[in-house]
C-alpha cells in the first residue's frame, strides 16, 4: 500500500516568501534576513522600493533604484526581485505575486505619516 502522507512533485505546491525593503548599500545584515526569508519557503520574492518612495519615507538613498536591484539580485537566495515594490505592503501585493508568507527584519519600519 502506498504511503498516502508522502507527496509526489506534481501535488506539492511551491511556497513562495515575500521581503521588502530599500535595500540602500547593502550588507551582511541584508544578505542573513534574505537567507532566513528563503529558509521559509521554496522562492524567495524580494520587493526593493523606488527612490521616490525610499525619499518620501526615508530620506533620498545612497545608490539609484537600478543599482540597488541590482545588487539584490546578485544575492543567491533571491529568486525574484520585484521593482518598485510600494513601501506598505498590503494583502494585494501579496495576491499579486502568489506570495504565502511577508517577513521583514528587525528594524522598525516607519511611513512618513508615522
């Protein structure tokens, strides 16, 4: 008799974890969060915020938006690097890219309304 607890690839069902951020000069730090965010699941979607939203909320960042995408997908636990992600992360950005999971690091993150 077949074990029925096992799953063959056709029945599994990919989960996919989704991380934000600014990701301005990256740094081990950037690198361990996106690590631990891929332990979570099977592909990792990174959302990295445009300048324009980095300045609103932040302050202007170091390097442009297209350098920081880059630098994101240089990271080996990065499967997909979504570009101008908004900098609220709401359940329809979720939906949109088919993600189960959100993590963040640490950091408290803040809006500039507050």
């Amino acid at each position: 008799m077949p074990d029925t607890t096992e799953q063959t690839n056709e029945t599994k069902r990919e989960v996919r974890v989704w991380c934000d951020g600014c990701y301005d000069m990256v740094h081990f730090g950037h690198a361990n969060s996106l690590r631990q965010a891929k332990a979570l699941g099977d592909w990792l979607v990174v959302g990295i915020h445009n300048d324009e939203e980095i300045t609103k909320h932040k302050g202007p960042p170091v390097f442009t938006q297209e350098e920081r995408y880059k630098m994101v997908k240089g990271i080996k636990w990065v499967d997909e690097v979504v570009e101008g992600a908004p900098y609220v992360t709401t359940l329809e950005t979720l939906d949109k890219h088919r993600c189960d999971f959100c993590c963040h690091g640490d950091d408290i993150t803040m809006t500039a309304d507050g």
